[in-house]
C-alpha cells in the first residue's frame, strides 16, 4: 500500500509542479471543439446538434495525448523495475496510476466542459448530461487508457501507437455518452445511456488493472 | 529627440540601467494609470450616455475595446522584442518578451470574456462564432503557445530563442487568420452587428474610451516593467549590483 | 449624471450583471497581474538574502577553520 500511495503522492505533485502537464491538454480540448465551427458552420442550430459529440471527440483526443507519458518517466528511470522487485501489488498501483491520471486530465475536461458548451452552443438542458457523462465516462477513459499506456511504455513513438490501441475500446464510451448529451438536448430521457457508462466504469475499473499488471511485467521482461 | 531616444533603447538594454531607469518610472506610472483609470470610469460610467440600441451594456466597451487592442499590440511588441534578440542578442530583449507572454495573453483573455459577455444582452447568446470574437481566441491560442513552449526548454538561452522564433511565425500570422476568419464569417453571417459603432460615437461616449484605451497602455507598460525587473533580478543576481540591492 | 440613484447606477438598466460581471472579471484578473509579480519579487529578496547570509556563514567558517591550524 505504502509504494502506491508513494507514487500516487509524488505524480500528483509532479503535476502541480509542472502546469503544463495538465494545461496542455485542455488547451487542446478547447482548440478542437474551436475547429469545428471554423471547418464547418458556426451557426448555433447546426452546432447545438453536433456539440456533445464534437465535446466529447475532443476529450478523448486530449485525454490520449496526455496518456503517453502515464509511464514514460517511469520506464526511464528505472521506477518500474523496482516496482516489480518491491513485491507490492501492480493492480493496486496501476489502479493508483489511472486515478492520477484521471484527477490530472478526465476532471480539469470535465470542469472545463460547460465552457465548450457555451461555444458550441450546446442546449441549456444537455448541460447536466454532458457534465454527468464526462464525470463518469472520463474515469473509463483514464482505466483504459492507462491499460494501453502500459502496454506501449517503452516502445519508441509509443504515442500513436496507443492511439490506435485504445480508440476501439473508447468508441462505446464515445457512442453512449454523446447519446446521452444529444437526448438530453432534445429533451429526453437518457439514463440509459449513463447507466451504461456506469456499469462500464465498474466493469474497467475490477478489470482493467488486471491488464495494465500484465502488461507492466511483460514490458520488463524486454 | 532622435538622439536621446536611440541612446535611450542603449542604456535600456543593459540590465543595470533598465533595473535603474524604470524603477524611477514606475511611480508615475502607476499615478498615471490610477488617475486615468478613475477619470475614464467616471465619465465612462457615470456620464456617458446609454447607447440607443444596446442600452448600459455598450459600458462594457470600455474595457473590451482597451483591452482588445493591448492584446493585439502586445503580440506584435513580444514578436518585435524577440526578434530584436534573435538578431542583436540583446538579453533584455529576450526578458522583455517572455514578460508579455502572459500579460498578453491576460488582456485577450479579458477581451475575449467580455466581449462575450456583452454578446449576451446583445446577440442573446453567451458566445457567437463572430469574426471579431473568433481572431481573439484564436490569439489567445497562440499566446498561449508560446508560453507552453518557453516553459517547455529547460535551457533559458534556448527557450527565449524557441519562444521568439514561434512569435514572429505568429504575428506574420496574424493578419492572415484575420483575413481567413473574416472570409469565413462572410459565408455564414450576411450582417454582423459591430459590437463598436466607431464613426457615429457621441463625443461623450467617445473621450472616456479613448481615456481608457490611454490608460490602458500605461498600465500595461508598468505590469511588463515590474516582470521585466523581476527577470533582470533572477538572470543577474550574482553581479554585484545585485548583491548591493539585497543588502540595502 | 446618467443615474439617479446608486441603485439606477447598480442596476444598469437590466444590464447590471452583465456589466458588473465583466468589470469584475477584469478587476481580478488586473489584480492577480499586479499581485503575481510583487510576490515573485519579494520570494526573490527573501531567497537570495538567505543565501548571502549562508555563505556568509561559510566564508567566517572557514576563516575561523584557516586560522585555527
């Protein structure tokens, strides 16, 4: 328990010590969703029915940019080694890493949310939907990533690799909560489509350390 | 005149004299905003007439408009500054630039908010993808660029060099994306409603703004100057200046 | 004047929050770009002064030490 809550304490400084960490990303987010109204139409009744989508396919390409370097530093300086030697449990740790993760990307893109919102000119009713689905989908988002952080740490421009790993496994997190903001905008139901990301943010968050373990062991035995 | 001002950009490169020269002017500078910043607000506020269409809210101009305009010759300032470094290497140039990075940027983003909230009361809308509104964010983008790259190298010498060279990439930009974003407003909006009516402006609405727009200025010149001094302390705290200024 | 009373003045025609939010917003930010740099300055005083005073310290160290053997 001791090396996890260790790592954890000392990621988490690292990013308050270094804003750029997690000011980068959400520069991104919100130069994404900037795109499109350029691109295609800046007129409120075609963006409002694009906006939780476009939002969201911003998330997930700033969340993958930040995610790179989830095990990067660690690999380098030999952290990962002496994780593996110290005995301790890799899924708590993994676990550990993917919370960081989250508090350092998924929860400033879900703070920042409502401003997207009001640039794409979402619907005052999608807001809460859009807010509920970033606070439960981005978690998700952290656990699986990390899975494919995991398995990449170490590989040379690992990066795009990653991307390609992970955004399969994203698109029924992207399919349910973009649903979920777009029928809350028209003024329907859509706890389905939350219960669903639920359900996967517990189904990723039992599971997915299992892989990310693996995976950390496997990228030492290179 | 000429004279004075070439010998002055002289002296002001050096740290010393810069740390010397502007510590004298920082007094009036701050008496000459404060006193600008009152006068302009009073008769802003207080005097001016409401707007026929959009009511007290136009009250807003004056600070958008002031801010919006420090913002956009602050970028080209941060890209002169750098490029002066880049080719006279002159360090104080270099400190000069990275301390407009962020006032800068600070302007835009104050531009860039109330403009938005005055598109409220005006458009009914907390945001529109105006022309105008549009080039300052994407100014605000590349304010912001340029700080996350300086702050990315480690190396000083480097980063003030990274930093320069991506400023003037920008401000060669910047009436380019103006174009662009002015083009592609044509497309979709057939009439924008201007924020700023300038050539029909009632004198009384006129002369608080162009007080603020003044003041404005000066007060952006005392925020570079006190972060300026604060670089020339850290860059050259172990000449013996320095150490004579610590130990007053 | 423009306003009868401070409560025309506070109200702004229906305007108030948007006005008031806006010179409220450039106040803080204002201040935090007032505020930023005089703290920086005085962490700078107060660091540099105590590392003048440490080597100080060393230098009468270390005469102390020299005339010692």
């Amino acid at each position: 328990m001791s090396l996890v809550t260790a790592t954890v304490k000392r990621d988490l400084l690292l990013a308050a010590r270094n804003p750029g960490e997690w000011l980068n990303p959400l520069m991104f987010f919100l130069m994404v969703a900037a795109l499109f109204p350029l691109a295609v139409d800046p007129d409120p009744k075609f963006l409002s029915k694009i906006a939780g989508g476009v939002i969201w396919v911003a998330a997930l390409l700033a969340t993958l940019l930040s995610l790179d370097a989830l095990y990067k530093s660690d690999v380098e300086d030999g952290s990962l080694e002496q994780w593996l030697a110290s005995g301790e449990s890799l899924y708590v740790l993994a676990l550990g890493k993917a919370l960081v993760h989250w508090l350092s990307s998924g929860l400033p893109l879900t703070l920042m949310s409502p401003l997207l919102g009001l640039m794409m000119a979402l619907p005052d009713e999608a807001f809460p939907a859009l807010l509920l689905s970033l606070g439960v989908g981005t978690p998700v988002l952290s656990l699986l990533g990390a899975v494919g952080a995991a398995l990449t740490a170490g590989v040379r421009s690992g990066g795009l690799l990653l991307s390609l790993l992970i955004l399969p496994l994203y698109i029924p997190v992207l399919i349910f909560a973009a649903s979920a903001v777009y029928h809350a905008g028209i003024g329907m139901s859509y706890n389905g489509q939350i219960g669903f990301l639920g359900a996967m943010l517990a189904l990723s968050a039992c599971l997915t350390p299992f892989a990310s373990a693996a995976a950390l062991k496997l990228n030492l035995s290179r | 005149m000429w004279q004075w001002l070439v010998r002055l950009y002289h002296r002001l490169g050096s740290p010393k004299w810069f740390y010397e020269i502007t510590g004298r002017w920082i007094p009036w500078l701050t008496v000459t905003a404060s006193v600008g910043v009152v006068v302009g607000l009073v008769l802003g506020l207080l005097y001016a007439p409401a707007d026929y269409q959009q009511g007290n809210s136009f009250r807003i101009i004056y600070i958008h408009v002031p801010a919006a305009l420090v913002a956009q010759s602050a970028f080209i300032m941060m890209a002169v500054a750098g490029a002066v470094f880049l080719i006279w290497r002159m360090k104080m140039a270099a400190w000069v630039a990275r301390s407009i990075a962020p006032i800068g940027a600070s302007f835009c983003l104050i531009a860039l908010l109330t403009g938005a909230i005055w598109g409220k009361p005006t458009w009914g809308t907390w945001w529109v993808w105006d022309a105008r509104l549009t080039s300052m964010l994407l100014l605000l983008f590349l304010y912001f660029g340029v700080m996350a790259l300086q702050r990315a190298i480690e190396s000083d010498d480097a980063s003030h060099k990274a930093g320069a060279i991506l400023s003037l990439v920008g401000v060669i930009n910047i009436p380019i994306i103006k174009y662009s974003v002015e083009w592609w407003n044509t497309l979709h909006q057939p009439a924008t409603l201007t924020l700023t009516e300038k050539p029909s402006m009632h004198p009384d609405m006129l002369v608080p703004l162009l007080i603020m727009i003044l003041t404005t200025y000066i007060f952006f010149a005392l925020l570079v100057i006190l972060r300026t001094r604060n670089e020339v302390l850290r860059h050259e705290r172990k000449r013996s200046w320095v150490r004579e200024l610590l130990e007053s | 004047m423009e306003f009868n009373s401070f409560a025309e003045f506070l109200a702004m025609g229906r305007h108030g929050l948007y006005v008031w939010l806006s010179y409220g917003i450039t106040a803080v930010i204002v201040v935090i770009n007032v505020i930023l740099p005089v703290m920086q300055r005085r962490r700078f005083f107060k660091e540099q002064q105590q590392r003048l005073r440490r080597e100080r310290r060393n230098q009468t160290g270390d005469k102390q030490h020299a005339s010692s053997t």
